[in-house]
C-alpha cells in the first residue's frame, strides 16, 4: 500500500498568515493526490484535485503544487474559517489512501 | 440537489453484522465511483472501500474478508455489509463520490455512527 505521511501535524497560524503544509507520498503517484478540508462535525470538503487543480466554489488562496513524492497545499493569507484539519489522499492505487492531517489552530 | 444519504448505523455487539446504505440523488451511482471511509473518534480518515463503476470493488486490509460493497442500480443506492465486527470498526461511516479517476471525492454524505460494543 502507499503510505502518505503529512507534516506538520498541527501548526498554529494567524489570520493573514501564509500556511503551508507537506504531504509526502511513498512511492510515486504522478499528480494523482488530492486534498481536503474537515471541520469539528462536518464531513470533508474537497479543495485540491490532481495535485493543483482548485475544487469549484474553493476560494482562490488555497493553492497545490508537486508531483511525484512530494505535494504542498498553500493558504495564501488565513482567514478565520480556515481553521480546520486539512487531510491530503492518494488516488493513484485503487487501494486509496489518506494522509494522517494538519490540524491548523488559532495562534 | 445532488447528495449522498447514509443509514443504517448503530449499536452492535463485537463479532455481530450491520448493513449501511448510501442514498444517491442528483446523479447515478453506477456511472460514477462510490467509496465508504470511515473516522474514529478523535482520529484521522481511513478509506474502506470502492465501487467502481464497472462493478470492480476494493478493500482496505483492516476490512478485507468482513466488509462487502455493493450497489442496487434501479434504487440508486450503494451498500456496505459489514460482518464479524470489531471494536476498531467503531466510527462515522461516510460514502463519497470520485466523479472519475483522480478526480477527488467531491460529494459526500453527512456520515452515520458504528458503535461496536458489548
């Protein structure tokens, strides 16, 4: 199976702050990962597919980048309903696996 | 709309069994793919299993040989049998739509609890 590995696990940030958050894949997966926005309560919400390509509706400051091994989800300036865990998938196997998330939190 | 509806959670005693149904509306199940992930209380998503729309299904390993997933095309809707129940089944239960491969999980349904407990 493909292990994704997320880092950091918890960062705190302020609002207007750009955040950035690591997922790491174990194996290749080309652009196949994608990432997602969980609050206390609420199923997920998808932000990033393929990598790089913005969910519809998804505001413009949550940005991905990479390929490969190595993905970043950007928060471009936080804004107060960013606070959330942000999980981050592959798709490129059919066993499908999830990154174990970034709890970002309220410096 | 377009929306996922899950059931069938609940109470159930270690090695028992338990059906959960995922409702589709606004879109067909079987021209998409279904999956069921899960969360543990306090903790991360761990996917479980998918449906292709071609019929081919998957597993995770913690639940491969227990769970089943399946589809009632005509009732649009998309199950998950789950048998010889462990404590470590226990979380909300979820079902999502990936529109196509790598698309992401774009819908999802609002979740149901599986307590497994004596």
């Amino acid at each position: 199976d493909i292990q994704m590995t997320q880092s950091p696990s918890s960062l705190s940030a302020s609002v207007g702050d750009r955040v950035t958050i690591t997922c790491r894949a174990s194996q290749s997966i080309s652009t196949y990962l994608n990432w997602y926005q969980q609050k206390p309560g609420k199923a997920p919400n998808l932000l990033i597919y393929a990598a790089s390509s913005l969910q519809t509706g998804v505001p413009s400051r949550f940005s991905g980048s990479g390929s490969g091994t190595e993905f970043t989800l950007t928060i471009s300036s936080l804004q107060p309903e960013d606070f959330a865990t942000y999980y981050c998938q592959q798709s490129y196997r059919n066993l499908l696996t999830f990154g174990g998330g970034t709890k970002v939190e309220i410096k | 709309e377009v929306q996922l509806v899950e059931s069938g959670g609940g109470l159930v005693q270690p090695g028992g069994s338990l059906r959960l149904s995922c409702a589709a509306s606004g879109f067909t199940v079987s021209s998409n793919y279904l999956s069921w992930v899960r969360q543990a209380p306090g903790k991360g998503l761990e996917w479980v299993s998918i449906i292709y729309s071609a019929g081919t299904t998957y597993y995770a390993d913690s639940v491969k040989g227990r769970f089943t997933i399946s589809r009632h095309n005509s009732k649009n809707t998309v199950y998950l049998q789950m048998n010889s129940l462990r404590a470590e089944d226990t979380a909300v239960y979820y079902c999502a739509r990936d529109r196509d491969y790598g698309t992401g999980f774009d819908i999802w349904g609002q979740g149901t609890m599986v307590t497994v407990s004596s």
